[in-house]
C-alpha cells in the first residue's frame, strides 16, 4: 500500500493562510477600533470591540479553510 502524500508547498501554503488570519483579523480589528475611538472620543471602547470581532472572524475563517481544505464541508 502506496500513501499518496500532498505536495509539501500545499502545507506551506495552508499554514502560511492559516497564520495570516489568525493574526490578521485582531490587527485589522485593532486598527478600526483605535481609528474609531478617535473619531468618536470613546477612548478604549471600539478598540476592544474590535479585538474580539477580530478574533472572532480569524477563527471563523481559519475554522472554515480547514474544513475546506480537509473536505468536512
């Protein structure tokens, strides 16, 4: 029995995806927090907010390109 391997860029590529958005989503969130608190005056209020959608959206997407990846669908 012959177990056909995947390819080890096709890894490389998920796990580079998977880091991107894992730490993309809270700095992307981070940014509009601390940009809307200083247009509203509402000192840490949108930064927080923002951190935890943040985190929320990466590891919805990360959670989404796995099952995608492994065929859960």
């Amino acid at each position: 029995m012959h177990v056909k391997s995947k390819p080890p860029f096709q890894a490389m590529a998920l796990t580079s995806a998977i880091v991107s958005q894992l730490a993309g989503g809270p700095l992307v969130g981070v940014y509009l927090g601390k940009w809307i608190d200083s247009q509203l005056s509402t000192a840490p209020t949108f930064l927080i907010i923002g951190i935890f959608l943040g985190l929320g959206a990466g590891t919805y997407g990360t959670i989404h390109l796995v099952r995608k990846y492994t065929g859960d669908d």
